[in-house]
C-alpha cells in the first residue's frame, strides 16, 4: 500500500571540518536520502544523532529518515517492520501527530485493528483530524463491522475535503451497505462475526460459522496461514446481496474484505452452501498472502480448488475449449471476471481451477504458495512465478504451455 500525504522535510546542518563530526555523517546521510538508499542514510543519521541528541536539526532529519524508511516497508506490504519504524519516529517527537498517523496506517494495514484505532485517535487528538487520519479510522470501523462509527468520521472528512474521491466512495458503499444491514442481528465464534437478516434462521447462522471455522483449518494448512484477525461474515437475501455488492447475476457470493453470502431461504448448509463458504473463505487467506495483488485467475482457481475438495463440480466446459482450442487467454483472466457472461464465467472458473490443479500436481503446494508470498511482496506474476519456480527452469508463459499441452492431451480429441 501506498502511504498517500506524506510529506517529509530535512533540515541541512552546517559542516564542519572534523572528519568525526555529526554534520559531516548528516551531509553524508542527504545525499545518499537524495540516491534513494534510505537504509543506509537511516543508518548515518542515528549515528550523527548518537553523537549530538540535543540537536534539533539532526533530530528531526533522524525522524524523517524513520519516515522514508516506514514508506519503503509499506510498500513492500511490510506492515509489521513499518510500524516498528514509524514507532521509532514517533518517540522522537511524541507531541506531534503525524509519525502516530503513519504508525496507525501501518497497523492497520497488518489488520491489527485495536492498535491502529489507539494510535490514529491519539493522534488525532494532538491535531491530525486530516482526511487521511479520519479515512483510515473509518475503515477500521467499517472493517470491524462498526457502521455507524465508519459513517460518522468518514462524515467529517468529507466536510472537510468535499472533493475527495476515495472518501466519498467509501461513504456512499457504507451508506448503501447500512439501510440493509442495519437491523440485522449478529453473532460470533472464534475467529467470525456473522450478521444476517432477523428472518434468517439462528441455527443455520451457527451451522455456517461451524462450516468457516472447519475451513479455517483446512485451508489454512494447505496454505501455511491463518489469518489473525476475526473475519467479518454477512447474510442477506438474494435481492439485498444483488443491491448492495452490484454483482453480476451468475455471483454465489464475494469477498470483498468480509465475506457477503446471498443465502435467501436456506433452512440449512446444504453441500453447495458449504462448497461456496470454502471457497469465499479461501479469498480471504490469498488476500493476506498477496497483499491483495492477486491475478484473479490464481485467486479464483485456488478458491475453486477448495470448493471442490467439498463439492466436484463438472468441467465440461474447459472440455469442449481443449477440443476447440477455444481457451480464454490467461491475460484476460488476471482482471475482474465480472464482465463476463454467465457462459464465459463458467469457462474462466473452470481454466482457472484446472491450471492451480495442474500446479500444485506438478511443482506442490509449496510452490504455488511461494508465488503467493512474491506477489505480496509487490511482485507482478511473471517475476512471482519465474522466482518461484527457478528450480523448474520455468516461468508463467512455460507454465501456461506445460498446462494446456497437458489438458489437450486430457481432454482433446
């Protein structure tokens, strides 16, 4: 993630002729700010700081170094290591808010939503009621299933910047989201929040949070992770779930950071309810892993992978494409599959699966979650799968001919 508005300002010092002097490490430090090598700048100023602490100047540029530093992790989706930096910062100026702006967002971003809350209405209290300090609050409220909360500061940071584009999206969605959800009744396991209209059963709300916490564990094994964070999970009626998320008609469901299900009149998790929960849940472990930088065809073909573990689904369609050699091309299928129609839909579900399924046979899970872990660190596919599959002397284009020779083969005439 990109930390948008932040601005950072150094200070130049004199320079002294003294080899060992502050000023000379602090000079030093700028040009190498100016090259961009932000660790090694950090470096020289901590030292010029550890000999001069009283200085004002080489105590604000230490700061601004932590900053810069802070940026880079962020945008490597280092969250974690980002707000141990913008942490170091902030204890160099307490009084001022905008290192605790930073360390916030950082927070927030690793989903550790009770101290990003503490830390952004702390400084917003030292005087950082800035659109981007009250956008970031108000998704940690939206996140954790406070509406009200999330309409009311993204409220105030619209007066504040009424031309603001991010904010007044988020603040329309919620408003949309908030005129259905908010009679609903809600409920709770270990690691889900579940909200579902008054009309829906107790008993299948229970059934689906013991379905997601049974997928929790299988998924997460197969993929090496288990999200910390309590997982927001939302039923609604078919009608409802088509006003709110503006899906195409062919969606059984999304995840679009909670988990939105269209159950209508279930009575109970039928075996393609639960099929769909696998697989919705199983977008909720490759967005952690990715960052959310995910072609969707891995994304989808991963889900469709643990949807079938529970559910086979023909694959009749990725039949008649071998024999045609009528497959879509995999570039089409790295964006949003919502323009497709419900027939291209089919067949994009279907490539996607067979090429995760041809992966994790012939290279193992461990791989494919390698190229998972790549595309979190800001990696595009082809260098996350070329990094990845090194060892195979492979990369995405080879992968992609290796599949399609094997499903002609499979399934062509």
């Amino acid at each position: 993630m990109l930390l948008a508005g932040i601005a950072c300002f150094l200070f130049v010092g004199a320079i002294p002729t003294a080899a060992n002097d502050p000023f000379l490490l602090n000079d030093y430090a700028l040009e190498l700010l100016k090259k961009q090598e932000y660790e090694k700048a950090l470096e020289h100023f901590q030292k010029a700081f550890n000999m001069f602490p009283y200085n004002a100047t080489l105590k604000r540029n230490l700061a601004e170094a932590y900053s810069y530093v802070g940026k880079r992790q962020l945008e490597r989706n280092a969250y974690d290591e980002a707000a141990d930096t913008f942490d170091h910062a902030r204890e160099l100026f307490p009084d001022e808010g905008k290192y605790g702006v930073m360390r916030g967002i950082a927070l927030y971003s690793a989903k550790n939503y009770d101290a990003a809350l503490f830390e952004l209405e702390r400084a917003r209290h030292l005087g950082e009621e800035t659109v981007e300090t009250l956008f970031f609050l108000g998704r940690i409220h939206y996140d954790t299933g406070n509406l009200p909360g999330a309409l009311e500061v993204w409220g105030k940071a619209q007066t504040i910047d009424p031309s603001n584009r991010r904010v007044a999206d988020q603040l329309e969605k919620a408003r949309r989201e908030s005129k259905v959800e908010g009679g609903m009744d809600r409920g709770y396991s270990s690691r889900f929040s579940i909200s579902h209209d008054v009309e829906t059963r107790p008993d299948l709300a229970d059934d689906i949070l013991e379905v997601l916490e049974e997928a929790y564990n299988r998924v997460g094994s197969d993929l090496s992770h288990f999200p910390s964070a309590r997982i927001p999970v939302i039923l609604y009626t078919r009608k409802d779930y088509r006003s709110v998320t503006n899906s195409p008609g062919w969606s059984a469901g999304l995840y679009d950071g909670k988990i939105r299900l269209p159950v209508g009149g279930a009575t109970e998790v039928s075996p393609l309810l639960k099929a769909v929960l696998y697989h919705e849940y199983t977008h909720v472990v490759v967005h952690e892993l990715t960052a959310g930088h995910c072609p969707t065809w891995l994304n989808e073909g991963l889900a469709e992978l643990e949807e079938r573990k529970v559910r086979e689904s023909p694959s009749s369609e990725l039949t008649q494409a071998a024999r045609q050699n009528g497959f879509i091309p995999f570039g089409r299928l790295e964006g949003s599959f919502s323009g497709f129609t419900a027939q291209e839909a089919v067949l994009a579900y279907q490539q996607s699966f067979s090429l995760v399924d041809y992966m994790i046979s012939a290279y193992g899970w461990y791989k494919v979650r390698d190229v998972l872990v790549n595309l979190g660190k800001g990696m595009n596919i082809g260098p996350a799968m070329g990094a990845a599959l090194h060892d195979f002397g492979l990369d995405y284009v080879a992968v992609v001919e290796e599949w399609r020779s094997f499903v002609q083969k499979k399934f062509g005439r």
